[in-house]
C-alpha cells in the first residue's frame, strides 16, 4: 500500500473515532443530573416550571436524544461548537483564542524532552558504569513518581524565594501590551521556561530510559558487530548505525504519550496560571459551561488524532520495514 | 472431562508454586526493590497504626495557622487553617492509597476483561475490543476524569470509578498480547480436547499462566492511580469532606509563598509512595522475567 493510501485510510478511521468521542461526550452530559437550563435557572436565582420549560425549548433540550445529537454533529461539522452562556461568546473563538498557549507549552516541552532525553540516553548507553547512567536511573525514578504540581510548585517556591530571575505565573507581562512583537515574543519565552521546565521533567525520565534501552539493545545486534568488525570508526558506528535505528521506539512512544502530554498541561498550567485550554478547561468545568467542555474534548481529542497519524508517518517515513505492509 | 480438568489444575497449580519460590528468591536479591518494598511497608505502618499512637482530629483546628515543622510541638506544622498536618497525613494517606488501589482494581477488572476476550476469541471480536481500546487512549484521560467527576459530583466513588474508567488500556493491550501468546500453548489445545468451555479456558487455564506482566502492570496502576488522584483534587475536584493528600496541597496551594512546607510534604509523601510502589513494580517484573533480567 503506498503512503498516500495509508494516510487516507487513517484520515478516515480518525474521524470515525472522533465521532464516537462527540457521542460519548453527549451521552454523558445528558444522562448527567442537571441540564443547561437549570444552571441558567440557578443563576437567575430560581425559576418555575414554566420558565425552566421556555429555557429548554429555546436551546431545543426538549427535544429527542437523536436530535439534538444530531444537530450537534452536524453543527460541528460546520466548525460551530456551540455558545458559551457563561463566558457570552462563541465557543469555536474561545478555544482558538486559548489553543497557541497550550501548544507551545506542548511542543516546546515535548522537544526540550526529547533532546534532552535523547543526549542523556545516549550518554548513559555509551558508558553504562559512568556518573551519566546513574543519573537517568535516578532521574526516571523521579519523572515517574514525582507529581507534576508538586514539582512546579517546588520550582515557584526556588525562584520565588531563593532565585528570583524566571516569572512564576502568566504568559506576558501586562505592561507589554503595546510593545513592539519582539519584545513580547522575549517576554513569553521568559514566562514559558519554568512551565515548560515542570512539563518536560516527566518525559525526560521517560525518553532518557527509553533511548538507553534501545540503545543497549541496538548495540548488541549483529549489524553493529558487522560494522566494528570492518574497522568503522566507534563514533561512526554509535552515531550512524545504532542512533538511527532506536529512534523508532522514541518516536512510538512520544506519540503514544500525546494524549498524557496534554493532561499534564492541564494541571502545568493551572500552577503557572497559564492562560491556555487546560485554564479554560478548569474554569468551564467548575462553572458548569457545558458547550465550552464539550469543545475543549472535542478539540483535544482531534489535536491527539493528529498527532498519532502523523507519528505512524513519521514512523513509516523513518523505517522501510514499516513501510513495507 | 472433569479428570481431565483437574489434572489440568494440577499442571498449572505446580508451574505457579515452583515459579512463586523462585520468584521469591529473585526479588530479595534486588536491593532496590526490597528497600523499595521496605519504605512502602513503612508508609503502610505510618498511615494505619499512625493514628493510634498519634491521636489529632486532621478536621480540628490546634493551633495558630501556619506554625513551622518542629515547633510548639508539632512536628509536621499546622496548616492554613491551623489544623495538624502530621494528622493530615495519617487521615489523607488512608483515602489516597485506598482510593490507588480501588482504582486501581477498577482498570485492571475492565482492562482484564477486554484484553483476554480480545486474546481469546481473535478475529471480529479482538478487532472491535481493540478499537474500543483505542478509542480510550485517544480520550485525553485527565480531561475526561474531571468531566466525569464535574458532571456526576466530587465522592470517593465517582473520583475512584473516573480514574479507573480512563486508565485501563495499557492492561488491555499487555493481557491480549499475553493471551494470544498463550493460546497457542500445547496445554491449551490438551484442555480444549477436554471440551473445556471457553469461560473455563479463559478464567482457569489461560488468565493464572498470564498473570505475572498483568501483576507488574497492575502494581504501577496503583502508583499511577495515587498521582491521579493527587492532581484531581489538586484542581479542586475531589469531595472536600474527606482529607487525601492531594486534598491537603490543593487546599494549601494559595499560601505556598507563606507557608510552603504545607505543600511540600504531603506532595513528599506521594512522591515517596509512588517510587516505592515502581521499584517494588521494577522487582517485581525482573523476578517474574528471568529472561529479560539476564539481558
């Protein structure tokens, strides 16, 4: 099967997936105590049957399941995810207002952990006995076991207290709001380290372990007997044969954890107080905002869509036995 | 039939207790996993026969607010609202390790279940499973617990059942592959000559010979479960009327620039308890491989 083929019938299968997520995510809603309506109701201060009544048939919650679910779909479909009541704005703008935060918190700690991660496996696969080694076991005990509030609220307490050279909270400094595009973009990239410092620390424990075991593993095959054997140079060997070949499991594994990724960015950004989707999220969620909610799952959902597809290109494009089937 | 099925069991019975004896002596040889083992034990001790020795109400409020760690008696300090935060810890690590493991119970029954059917049966019926697999992995967990948890209201069980309900997966896929592996093994085939039914080849003859990586990965759900919670009610959706510790750091979170070491102990006490429970989990799955500690 060729590439473009595969491509398409994952396109295909992804939209399939995310429609059974809408479904669920309406399923749950309405099966829920308490509807729109009532929240309406309660923040009017009560209201009677009549009025309740006149509230769901305006936003047309009298009306069949099937429905209304299918009038959310096919809204969607149109890219409209609904109207927020508790914020007073169109949901599809409130999710794209708050979307760039999130993903450069996402990606920039994502490739801070790989690159990191990768340099230290390699490192400690190099020299199993060295001071190197010691620390990625050490540092994969920690990523996995350490909360990641826990650990951003210890690095706010350091550079609050002790250092105080990184901002601990926001995205841009409010007094910036008519400075000139760079000197904004410096700002953010001040305000992003220590987030995006607290997000990597689970992954780089991850990756660092995974590329020394694939590493360990690589080094021990016959092909890299082959090549010492004809007198390559070691750095030629380690860096030409083995790295390229245990990359695939990092790149597996980066893109299995996405949709992990974006949970940890949740509470990341509720430490920082950053304002992206996961604030949204939190916010929506306490305040009962049932289409801001809906939007934000369904978003997420595709964004991890996404990716999955296009790490099995990556996959497909980095490893011909792969792409062979 | 049933002459078959017992030495079957028998069968089975011996490779269980020859590879439990050896696995034994496998774990104890891994420092790591028995101070791993040793710490947890300690955490168990702290938190069960703690309060008795340790007597505090966690609800009540004893001193002044924010009194440091070792002074005017209190070894752990008093929390925002002047309550003992040694006593917080005993109350709150009784519900987050409860909670761990319930939760932890939860994924593995669902992820058991889809696993050895999907393994079991193959064709149409592992395919549809792993479908519904996948379409849990692409539910950003997180997100989806805290819906769950907004929508059906804060209590010990919604939070427990939420945790489980996202978490299974990773279960699923190590039972299947466990199964499908199995499948093929000759006592299999000897017991299915026996026409033995397919719950009995599932439950009695596959699942006890599939069960040592299910352990190791159970074991870590119960690690992961506790962090779950954790950052649940961190964010504020846990039931404010029972103390976990989780509940004490979301609790005390705006004061962490006065009083930091409300937040750093119990979040100590998590990180202590999941590297506990992950390197008894590290043992675990190299006593249960010999192969793969060999390598």
């Amino acid at each position: 099967m060729s590439l473009g083929k595969i491509l398409a019938k994952r396109i295909g299968y992804g939209l399939i997936l995310l429609i059974a997520v809408v479904v669920l995510n309406f399923t749950l809603i309405t099966i829920a105590p308490g509807d729109v309506a009532d929240s309406i109701a309660g923040d009017m201060g009560g209201a009677d049957a009549e009025v309740l009544a006149e509230i769901r048939s305006r936003y047309g919650l009298d009306r069949p399941f099937a429905v209304q679910l299918g009038r959310y779909i096919s809204s969607i479909a149109a890219l409209d995810l609904g109207y927020s009541y508790f914020y007073n704005a169109p949901v599809t703008e409130l999710i794209l207002q708050r979307l760039p935060a999130t993903l450069l918190l996402v990606f920039s700690s994502q490739i801070l952990a790989i690159a990191v991660g990768l340099l230290l496996g390699v490192m400690a696969a190099r020299k199993p006995n060295s001071f190197t080694n010691l620390i990625v076991t050490f540092l994969s005990l920690f990523g996995f076991a350490a909360p990641v509030f826990w650990t951003g609220i210890l690095l706010i307490i350091l550079f609050v207290a002790i250092w105080p050279v990184f901002p601990v909270g926001g995205m841009m400094s409010a007094s910036l709001i008519d400075a000139p595009w760079y000197e904004q973009w410096i700002n953010i990239a001040y305000h992003l380290v220590l987030p995006m410092v607290t997000l990597a620390s689970i992954y780089l424990a991850l990756y660092s372990r995974l590329t020394r075991a694939s590493m360990q593993e690589v080094l021990g095959s016959d092909y890299v007997r082959t090549a010492r054997a004809k007198g390559l140079a070691e750095n030629k060997v380690f860096y030409k044969h083995a790295l390229k070949n245990s990359l695939g499991p990092l790149v597996t594994v980066a893109g299995l954890q996405f949709s992990a990724v974006i949970s940890g960015a949740v509470v990341v950004e509720a430490v920082f107080s950053w304002p992206g989707l996961g604030t949204l999220a939190l916010q929506s969620i306490l305040a009962r905002d049932t289409p801001t909610i809906m939007g934000i799952l369904f978003l997420s959902s595709l964004v991890v869509i996404v990716v999955n597809i296009l790490t099995d290109m990556i996959l497909r494009m980095i490893d011909p036995r792969i792409r062979a089937d | 039939m049933s002459e078959i099925n017992t030495q079957i069991k028998d069968v089975t019975n011996i490779q269980a207790t020859s590879s439990l004896r050896e696995m034994t002596t496998m774990f104890f040889r891994n420092y790591a996993a028995v101070a791993g083992l040793i710490l947890l034990i300690t955490i168990l001790l702290f938190v069960f026969a703690g309060p008795w020795l340790h007597t505090t109400d966690p609800f009540e409020m004893v001193w002044a607010p924010f009194t440091m760690p070792m002074q005017e008696g209190f070894i752990l300090g008093t929390d925002y609202l002047g309550r003992d935060i040694l006593s917080a810890m005993m109350a709150g690590g009784q519900v987050s390790l409860a909670i761990g493991l319930a939760a932890a119970l939860v994924s593995v029954t669902i992820g058991v279940s889809v696993g050895a059917f999907a393994g079991y049966y193959g064709g149409l019926v592992e395919e549809l499973l792993m479908r519904f697999t996948e379409f849990f992995q692409v539910l950003p967990t997180l997100l989806f617990s805290m819906v769950i948890v907004a929508l059906f209201g804060a209590s010990l069980l919604t939070v427990t059942l939420a945790i489980g309900v996202v978490s299974w997966t990773a279960v699923a896929r190590v039972t299947r592959s466990e199964f499908l592996r199995i499948r093929e093994m000759e006592y299999v085939a000897a017991a299915r000559s026996g026409s033995a039914r397919d719950l009995y080849l599932i439950f009695k003859v596959i699942l006890p010979n599939a069960l040592p990586p299910i352990v190791v990965q159970a074991n870590l759900m119960v690690g992961s479960a506790i962090l779950f919670e954790a950052a649940l009610s961190f964010l504020g959706l846990s039931d404010p009327n029972v103390m976990s510790w989780g509940q004490v750091i979301g609790s005390n979170r705006p004061y962490i620039l006065d009083a930091g070491f409300a937040v750093a102990i119990p979040g100590f006490a998590i990180f202590l308890t999941v590297l506990a429970i992950s390197l008894v989990g590290d043992g675990l799955n190299d006593a249960l491989n010999p192969k793969l500690r060999q390598r």
